[in-house]
C-alpha cells in the first residue's frame, strides 16, 4: 500500500528556499511499518537530503520525538497503517516549541538548559544519605525515572508556547526524582527554587504533558507532588501557593469558591487593582464573578468536619474556623 507523507522542510542555508515548506513523498508500506522506518526508506531510496534524530530505534533513546499529525510523537515505534487509518493523512513536522534546525531537526539546548536548571543529581546531606531505599521509598519516584528526554512533554505545553522561560514539564518530572528521593538532603532549597517565577506554579494544568508521554512518565503529577511539598516545606510566599490557600480557605469558610475575594487574596490588593481593565473585559462577556450576597452554603458545618478530620489526620491542631 502506497501513502503520500508530507513532510516539512527547512533548510536555512538554501538561498533558493530559506523558508520552510512541505514536501510529499509516495512510500510503499507495510505491515508493522513505523514511522521511522518510513523516513529511513525515504532517506535511503528517495531523499538523502531529508535531515532528521534516531538512534536507537526502540523507544529508548529519545531522538526520533517529531510531530506526527499534529502531536507529539515517538517515531521509532508509531506505526504507520493504524495512524493512517486513524487520521486519514501523514504530515511529519518538526516537534513544536523548538527552533528548528534543518528539516525536522530542532535545538534541544534550551530543553538541556532547563534540565540543568534542576540540579539533575542527588545533593545528600551527612544526615540524608545513610537514609534506607525501601521499596516505598523507590515507588514514590519510580514514574519520573521512566523519563527518556525526547521532549515530547515541552512540545505539547501551552505554558511553554506562551512562554519561554518556563521550567516546563521534563525539567519539573526530573526534579520531583531528586526532590522525593529519600536521600535527598537539600529539598527544601529545591522547592525553594522551583516556586519563583516560571517554576512549577506556572503550568496552567492543561494535561498534555501526561496525554502524549511516550512513556507514561506523568509529568502534571509530579509537578502536582512538588507543589505540595513546597507548601508542606512553609514556601507560601507566591501566587501559586497563595490561590491554593485561598481556595481550600474559601471553601472551609463559606463551602464554595468565593472567586471575588480570592484574586484578593492570591495577588494582594495592589496588584488585583492591576487586573481592572481585565475584570472589565470579562464583565462585557459575561464572566466576570460576581461576590456572593450570602455566601455561606446551608450545612457549612458538614464541610468544616472534613477539615478537621485532615487536620486531625495530619496531626495539625483544627483553627477557629470563619463565620
């Protein structure tokens, strides 16, 4: 079966054509038949002039991460006849977020700089490092270990597409392995770092991190453990932590989001003041949330107990709950 691929092309040094277009070529496939294999058949038999990564060719590696009709994938084991039956089409792009190169080849140093950025190796303490790797212990990180680095995760960010400086997932998966290792000493000055601006606070949640990692690494769940073990660690001092605080807030208080006062209290007064000429935008559209007359639900009571069995849990002493 014959199936047309089209393929961005790029190649900033032709003066004839600097500008990136697309490409067909016709490829006989087979059963079985990756992606991969297609682009190495047309490399070979058609176009030595195709730029693109591989390596290994078996999922391990990494390199061959490309965009496969819209979405990040693994080339070296994306089968052709299904995804063609899927999507109907074959179009081979460059992996988004990246600045290509050649062809489909980008610039990964700002995905390297990023994991550089997170410290990746342990930093024990004298205290730390005499600390048991119980199977719990190994469990705990063991998805953020799987991690292979093809950056399909930061291909598909909508944090990282809008801006640059962002952590992005890969680094954010990779720093959760060190900063829940058992013998990790230095934690609290990773959580530390990881809350400034553009760390993990900044990921919108959007999940496509998780939906296209090849392999099941998770990255919006350890973003979601660094999260958590920043505010266990007392680092509240940002809008992330602040919004957290005001939601579980708001609803012991009041048994609902009281949306209104929480910008209040995620940015403080100076900055919501800031935030007008978007609060006006949102009222002409009709999404502009109103401050609730009588906020507090019926039976606010029933929702306070589940705080207090938390704290009760968590060893914490309940606090004088808000009328």
């Amino acid at each position: 079966m014959k199936i047309k691929f089209r393929i961005r092309r790029y190649n900033p040094a032709d003066a004839e054509t600097p500008e990136p277009y697309y490409q067909a070529y016709s490829v006989e496939v087979s059963e079985g038949m990756t992606v991969l294999e297609a682009l190495l058949k047309i490399e070979e038999e058609e176009d030595p002039t195709l730029s693109f990564r591989k390596s290994c060719r078996s999922a391990i590696c990494g390199s061959c991460a490309m965009t496969v009709n819209g979405f990040a994938r693994l080339t070296c084991s994306l089968q052709i006849l299904p995804e063609y039956k899927k999507m109907g089409e074959m179009t081979i792009e460059p992996l988004a977020n990246y600045r290509p190169i050649k062809d489909l080849v980008v610039d990964m140093e700002p995905f390297w700089s990023k994991i550089d950025k997170v410290t990746p190796y342990l930093t024990p303490t004298e205290k730390s490092i005499g600390n048991p790797v119980t199977a719990e212990a190994q469990e705990r990180i063991d998805d953020s270990q799987r991690c292979i680095m093809c950056g399909c995760c930061n291909a598909e960010c909508n944090s990282l597409e809008i801006d640059g400086y962002f952590i992005g997932p890969a680094a954010s998966a990779k720093a959760w392995r060190f900063v829940g290792d058992i013998r990790e000493g230095q934690e609290g000055r990773r959580l530390a770092k990881l809350s400034e601006e553009h760390g993990v606070w900044d990921c919108v949640r959007c999940i496509h991190c998780t939906q296209y990692c090849p392999k099941d690494v998770k990255p919006l769940k350890q973003i979601e453990l660094l999260r958590s073990a920043a505010m266990k660690e007392g680092i509240l001092e940002n809008p992330g932590a602040k919004h957290v605080a005001a939601m579980a807030d708001s609803v012991e208080r009041v048994g609902r989001l009281d949306e209104a006062a929480m910008t209040f209290k995620t940015l403080g007064f100076l900055r919501s003041l800031g935030m007008i000429p978007m609060g006006i935008k949102l009222e002409l559209h009709g999404k502009m949330p109103h401050p609730y007359i009588r906020p507090q639900i019926d039976k606010i009571d029933e929702v306070r107990k589940v705080y207090e069995e938390i704290d009760r849990k968590a060893g914490r002493k309940p606090g004088k709950k808000k009328e």
